[in-house]
C-alpha cells in the first residue's frame, strides 16, 4: 500500500503547460479516497443540494444541462481536512510551476444519479470569474467503460479527445478557462469531488471599486 500523497514521478505541471490537462491515477493515498468515499455514501443526497448553472442572480438549475447533487466541503472531517492540505501541497507545487497566481480553493462532493450527466462546458466562461485550475477526485469502485459517466475532454473544435474513467482514486487536472469537458451520462450512482483553484478576486486589486 502506498503511503505517501504524492507520486514524486508524476509532474503535472508539464503536461498542464503543454496541452491543459493532466490525468494522476494515484494521486491521493488509497486510504484517504476511501475515508472519501465513506463520507459520501453515508451521507447520500442528505445535506446535498441541486447544482445550478450560472452564479448569483444568473442562477439556475436546469436538469437536461447538468444533473448533479453537491455538498461544499467544510474542513469539517479528518478526511476533508486532509483532502484540503493535499490540495494546498499542490497549489504550492502548481504555482512554482506555472506561475498562475493560484491564491484559494474551493471543493464540492458531488454526486450523479443514474441518467444524469453534464454537458459540455468550461468552468470559467466568463472574464471576472477567479476559477484557473479545476481538479475533480473519482471516488467510484471498480468503474467499468459500459457504465457511462466518463469525463470527456474535448478539443477547440468540440471534438472528444479523451475519456476517463471516474476510478477511485483518480484525479484529473485542467485548465478552468480553456479546457472544455462533459460528463457523459451515467449509468450508476458516480461520485467525485470538484475543487477549483482560484486567483485573488478580480474585484479585491488596487485601484477597483
Ligand atoms: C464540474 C465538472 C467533471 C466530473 O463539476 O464542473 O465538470 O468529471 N465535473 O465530475
Ligand atoms: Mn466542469
């Protein structure tokens, strides 16, 4: 069993430089994603809410576009407190790489009934959105191809260039901006969590109101 976070062959800066993304099939422990993974479950859809489109008073919740249920994490388990380090160890690492100025996270449960799925889209459309760097953990035992659900990375021309499978314990990361993507419909209950890497709010520099 491994027993650290962090496969030190692994730089995902390069491949995030290169093409916008990057895949890490064991980025966290395995012990860590099933404490993950337990929550979840327990849980259910029981302090979860529907996921909307769109922020503020743009807000929406449209079924055909994007059928998950979500739940912020808080800081509020030993697993989430680790999950939540795991990420700040990486947005260190991410900014010496690339420079992108990453200043917070922020981190979502989310689940997918069967059926559901998400269509394609970016995760920082418009100019004033902080969002840089998504990252989305699977927490899906033995995911099968058959079973729909999987992440599909388009290209600028909205051509799939990618599948991957939402496998425990697999990470994906993406440029927020310019990596469209979708969940293709899921077949069983699929379970991850979304977190977003952002800048210092747009609003927050000198010289703005
Ligand atoms: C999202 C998203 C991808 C996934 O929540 O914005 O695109 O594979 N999630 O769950
Ligand atoms: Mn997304």
């Amino acid at each position: 069993m491994e027993t650290t976070g962090c496969r030190s062959d692994a730089e995902p800066g390069d491949a995030l430089a290169s093409r916008g993304w990057v895949v890490l099939p064991r980025f966290f422990d395995p012990g860590l994603v099933a404490a993950l993974r337990d929550e979840v479950h327990r849980a259910g859809l029981v302090g979860m809410r529907r996921a909307g489109i769109g922020r503020g008073r743009q807000r929406r919740v449209l079924d055909a576009v994007r059928g998950d249920w979500i739940r912020w994490l808080d800081g509020s388990t030993a697993a989430q407190r680790e999950f939540l380090e795991r990420l700040e160890d990486l947005r260190i690492r991410i900014n010496r790489a690339l420079m992108l100025g990453l200043f917070e996270v922020e981190a979502h449960f989310a689940l997918y009934p069967p059926g559901t799925g998400y269509e394609c889209h970016l995760d920082a459309f418009q100019q004033d959105n902080p969002r840089r760097l998504s990252a989305v953990l699977y927490l899906n035992r033995h995911w099968r191809r058959s079973q729909g659900g999987t992440l599909a990375i388009h290209d600028a021309r909205g051509q799939i260039v990618e599948h991957i499978l939402p496998e425990a314990g697999t990470m994906v990361l993406f440029l927020s901006q310019t990596v469209p993507h979708a969940v293709l419909p899921t077949r069983r209950w699929r379970a991850s969590i979304a977190a977003w890497f952002r800048v210092r709010d747009i609003g927050d520099g000198p010289g703005t109101r």
